[in-house]
C-alpha cells in the first residue's frame, strides 16, 4: 500500500512540475502596458499652475529642427500639466516648447527605454529646463518654476 501511495505521489509531483513550467513566461494578450508618458507641470514661485491659468491652448508646439509634435493639458486628471508621450521625443535632445506666441522655452529629457516581455517600458531620468537640470523626484511627473 505504501509502494503504491508513493508511486501516485511521485506522479503528482511530476505532474505539478511540468503544468508549472510555463508560468515564467507573460501572456501578452492580457498585459497591459506601463503609461508611456509623463506629466509636465509649469508653476510659478508660489506654487500655482500657469497651464489653465497664464497658458490657456489646447495644445502646445513642441519642435526642433527636425521634428515637431503638439502635446496637450491631461485628458482626465490634472489639467494643469501636460502629457508628454517617450515615444514622440528622442532622448538626450534639445526641443523648444512654444507656450505662447512671445514665450519659448528649451526642454532636453533624458530617459532610457527598455524592451520587456511585452512592451517597451520607459524610465525618465532627468528634464534639463533652460540649460538647468531639474531633479526628477517623481518619474511619472515634473515640476517646473517659472
């Protein structure tokens, strides 16, 4: 009895083993991605936004000269700061952004992308606002003092 009660766990063993195997692997056709975007906010010395406030577009030029791209204030959410998508800027770039017709600023990001089971995910690393590097506290959103 005890011969056979140990050949039977011995086949469950093996059985569990073997329908675990595949468990390492993502099934990507129920993965959802990370967000490929960051927030970006402008504020000024006192803390009050001036997206909705001092800028009032619904979308901003963002350009160099061999790319130009809008960004817009957040769809749901805050919409004080903009959503800025990795995949429309290069890292390690300089791009103007045009907040009104008499304001431009210069803004460089810096940001790895890496490929994962899945999708490629993003990492901001630093925001250079005007030739001045921001600390990235927070990699989903950036503070900037005008």
């Amino acid at each position: 009895m005890l011969k056979g009660f140990s050949t039977l766990f011995v086949i469950l063993i093996l059985v569990s083993m073997l329908s675990c195997a595949d468990d390492d692997e993502v099934d990507c056709t129920t993965a959802l991605p990370a967000p490929d975007w960051f927030e970006l906010g402008f504020f000024n010395s006192q803390g009050q936004a001036l997206i909705g406030s001092v800028y009032l577009q619904e979308e901003f030029r963002v350009f160099n000269s061999t790319s130009e791209t809008f960004i817009s204030p957040m769809a749901s959410g805050d919409q004080t700061r903009l959503q800025v998508r990795f995949p429309d800027f290069e890292t390690n770039v300089d791009y103007f952004i045009e907040l009104t017709s008499v304001d431009t600023d210069t803004l460089r990001f810096l940001f790895e992308t890496s490929q994962g089971p899945c999708f490629l995910s993003y990492d901001l690393q630093q925001v250079i606002f005007n030739g001045e590097t921001i600390m990235v506290q927070n990699t989903n959103r950036v503070d900037l003092i005008k």
